[in-house]
C-alpha cells in the first residue's frame, strides 16, 4: 500500500487500525463511565433538593447572620 510515497507493509496497516480501535474503545469506555458517575451525582443532588435539604441548610446560615 502507498501512503505518502512509502510502500507499507499490510500487517503495519492492520496493526494500526487495531490500535486505532483499542483507543477508540478505551476513550468510549472512559466516557460512558464519566457520564454514569455524573448522573450519579446528579440524581443524589436532586433527592437531596427534594428533600429539601439544601433550605434547611439555608436557613441554618441565615440565622446565624
């Protein structure tokens, strides 16, 4: 195969868009987990809202000033 004036070897193509693919897997891997850990936070963030935590956290504050 020519590439850029260089003949290269099929196994060198091969090898190469395997490791093209393991990356690519790697880096959709990391952000799937990324996103999970993210709705994760969220979801906490919301019950915690529903339960109101964060007013009653507020009005501790404000009475202290």
């Amino acid at each position: 195969m020519e590439l850029f004036g260089f003949t290269l070897p099929l196994w060198a193509v091969f090898a190469g868009i395997i490791l093209v693919v393991i990356v690519a897997w790697k880096l959709i891997k990391f952000a799937i987990k990324l996103l999970l850990i993210l709705v994760v936070f969220f979801a906490i963030l919301i019950g915690l809202d529903v339960l109101g935590v964060f007013s009653v956290i507020q009005n501790i504050f404000s009475s202290f000033l």
